[in-house]
C-alpha cells in the first residue's frame, strides 16, 4: 500500500512524542519538544489519510506493520 511507511512512522512519532510530552510536564520542564513530535505524527497520518483516499481505519495499522516486516526481510 502507498501509506504504509507514513502510517507506522506517523503513529510511531506520537506515541513518542506522548511519552516524552508526559515526561516532561513531570519534571516540570517545557513540553514543547513532545508537541512538535505529536505534531509531526499528527501530519504524518493525515498524509496517510489523503494518501488513503479517506479510507484509513485504525484495522489498517496491524496490516501496514506486517506488510513493512515481510517487505524488510
């Protein structure tokens, strides 16, 4: 599929960028760096999306993982 690499990247970026925006309003340092993390996978999805023709699913996630794995053997 034409989405498979944004989809992955994109959901990659924000768990991330999740994690590190958590991390640091626990130490009470700026979050400005897991936002533009969440920002950036938030783009990368909506590529996907427009790349999807609006069809994206949360069901096409587990499928796009598989199919990066079979083609990087």
């Amino acid at each position: 599929m034409p989405y498979d690499y944004q989809l992955v990247s994109g959901t990659l970026i924000v768990m991330i960028g999740l994690v590190g925006m958590t991390n640091a309003m626990v130490e009470k340092r700026t979050p400005i760096f897991g936002l533009v993390g969440i920002l950036a996978g938030a783009g990368l999805l909506g590529w996907a999306w427009v790349l999807s023709d609006g069809t994206l699913t949360s069901y096409h996630l587990p499928q796009a993982v598989f199919r990066l794995i079979a083609a990087w053997k």
